[in-house]
C-alpha cells in the first residue's frame, strides 16, 4: 500500500512541471461524450523504439475520448522522434515508464475531458497505458506505461479530494520485455526537480514510430 501511495504522487509531481511548458492560454479541453463517437475495434498500435517494439491494444470503445487522442497522435506522427524520457521503479518489476510529447508545443493537441476508471471499466493493471494529466480535462500527449498492478492510479470516488485517477485506455500485448527494459534503465542522479529528481532518464530511449498495426 506504501509503495502504490509513493507511486501515485510521483505520477502527479512531474505532470505540473511538464505543465510549466505549456504554451498560454490553455485551450479548452474538447468535451466529446461516449456517445458522440462512433464505436470501432480495438486498434493496434506499435510503439518502435531503440530498445525494441512495444505493441498495445488501444480500447476504442470503452475509453473512445481517451483511445481517440492518442490514435490521433499516433496517426499526425506527432510521437515519432519523441522519447521515453522517465522511469519511476518502486521495486523490481513495480513502477511506471513514462514517454510523449515532453513539453514540446509543436507537438501539442488539445486537451481531452477525461474518462474515469469508473466509467470505462479500463482499470491500471499490469501494462496499462495511460494519459498523464493534472486537473481533469487538462490531458494532452504524455502517457505512462504501468509495471505492476496499480489500482491507486484508478478512481476511487470514496477518496477525499480530486479522486478521478488518471484514464487508462489499453494494455501492452506484446513487448513487456522492452518495458521491463525501459523501467530498469539508467537515470539521471541530478536532472529533474523534486520528486522528479533520479527518476529522469539518461539517455533517453528513442521512440523511432508509434503507429497503427495493419
């Protein structure tokens, strides 16, 4: 329970600094319904990096708002060239690796509203993708791969506060093996500020494409 609480509050931290980069005023988040998207398969993606292919499973149906948003990423090539530039590792096999647009306006979409765990049933199992965010509907291009079950992460409406939890949209079915490898890489004892500090990647892994598999 220690370690799910450590690991949901430096899934939080890092998020306001990667806000500090965002260019003003925010636009407003686009306020799509379940209903106003047309449902399709799951869809397929593989995330090629320098340490070898990541393939998820993005659940278009149950988390359509949250899927949509990053298929259009994937689909704009906007994550192409990009980076997994984070690994928090709470334990072995346990923790998160984090990749995306990393602050970089020219890579910006608007931001999405935000699908809770509670109403998509998409919950933060072990390989659960999942978009970074700080208040709800502020979500844009950064996402976070889970090691480890990690139900902290997923909304909890009986908690005090902003209890939504971050929007889980898909899983890893292929290529844990190079998740594994991204959250055991090395780290930078000095970058980040913060929470953020040790958990900054160097070098960063090299996201070569994320696109959609035929």
């Amino acid at each position: 329970m220690i370690r799910r609480t450590l690991l949901a509050a430096a899934l939080l931290a890092p998020l306001a600094a990667l806000a500090q980069t965002a260019p003003t005023p925010t636009p407003p988040p686009i306020m799509a319904t379940q209903s106003s998207v047309v449902p399709v398969p799951p869809q397929k993606v593989a995330i090629e990096t320098s340490l070898g292919r990541i393939v998820l499973e993005v659940e278009t149906q149950r988390a359509p708002i949250t899927a949509r948003n990053f298929l259009r990423y994937a689909d704009q090539k906007r994550l192409d060239g990009t980076a997994f530039y984070r690994s928090v590792k709470v334990a072995d096999k346990f923790g998160f690796v984090q990749f995306g647009v990393d602050g970089d306006p020219k890579r910006f979409l608007p931001p999405i509203a935000h699908e809770p765990t509670t109403k998509t049933g998409v919950r933060h199992l072990d390989g659960a993708i999942s978009t970074a965010r700080l208040a709800p509907g502020t979500a844009r291009g950064e996402f976070t791969i889970s090691v480890g079950d990690q139900p902290s992460l997923d909304a909890n409406p009986s908690a005090p506060g902003d209890n939504l939890g971050y929007a889980a949209f898909g899983r890893v079915v292929e290529g844990m093996d190079v998740v594994w490898k991204i959250l055991d890489a090395p780290t930078s004892p000095t970058a980040g500020q913060g929470v953020m500090k040790g958990s900054m990647l160097a070098p960063k892994i090299k996201v070569l494409s994320v696109k959609r598999v035929p």
